[in-house]
C-alpha cells in the first residue's frame, strides 16, 4: 500500500512540474548585437555623429523560435536645450522579427539638425504574449 501512495505521489508531482513547465515561457531567444552606424546597412559602425547625419540602430536577434518584437527607443542623457535622461516619444519605433535576423531603427536628423550631445538608444525585444525578454543599449555623441 505504502509503494503505491508514493508511486500516485511521484505521478502527481511530475504532472505539476510538468503543468508549471509549460505554463512559463523558456525561450533563449535574445538581441545578439546592437550597432550604431551612418549607413542603412551597418557599414560604417560608429557611436559619433554629426549633426546632419542620418543614424541607424541594427538589433541582431537570435534563437527565435517564434515571431518577436524589437522596440527602439531615443532617450536624451545630456543634450543642448533638452531634459537630461529623456526618451523622445516621436522616434518610438517597433519592428516585427519573425526570426533570427536584423531589425533597423533609422532616425533622420531634424530640419535644424540633431542638437550637440549624448543620446542613448534603448532596444527592448518582446516574445509574441508581450513580454520583454532582453534588452540593449547603444550610446552615441553628436558633435558640432
């Protein structure tokens, strides 16, 4: 009789552990890489800038085994005339990544030309439910 409770109480507890498992989310999907550059294709890396340049983000993922979703981010840390450590809602960009590869966050400089400082790019990836799986930053320096 002893035997046969403790066999129902491995059978239970491996239905548990089993239940819990698949309720949690196990992925090993991350951002690889993320690079700063003047040229859409990644080419000329660099974290300065001028004030006229365009800027471009490539957030590598890898390990997707299903759709993710990259959200870049522009957060002003110490820029002329602007809020210490501020994001810039109106270059919030998301990219939808299906699997492994590259996402591009392209910003275009403003009419007057991106203001001299230090800027810091913040990607986030998200798994299909929503929730944030890893996280980069990239700073970079625009100077007069």
């Amino acid at each position: 009789m002893r035997v046969h409770i403790q066999r129902w109480s491995l059978i239970i507890s491996a239905a548990l552990i089993l239940a819990v498992a698949s309720a949690c989310s196990f992925t090993t999907a991350n951002i690889s890489s993320l690079k700063l550059s003047k040229a859409k294709d990644g080419t000329a890396e660099t974290n300065t800038f001028a004030p006229n340049d365009s800027i471009y983000a490539l957030g590598t993922v890898s390990n997707v085994p299903s759709k993710v979703t990259l959200k870049f981010r522009l957060i002003t840390e110490d820029v002329e005339g602007q809020p210490k450590n501020s994001p810039v809602p109106q270059f919030d960009t998301s990219v939808e990544m299906p699997s492994d590869g590259m996402g591009t966050f392209s910003l275009s400089p403003p009419t007057a030309g991106w203001p001299a400082g230090k800027y810091r790019i913040d990607v986030t990836m998200h798994v299909e439910s929503g929730e944030q799986k890893d996280q980069e930053s990239a700073t970079f320096t625009v100077a007069r």
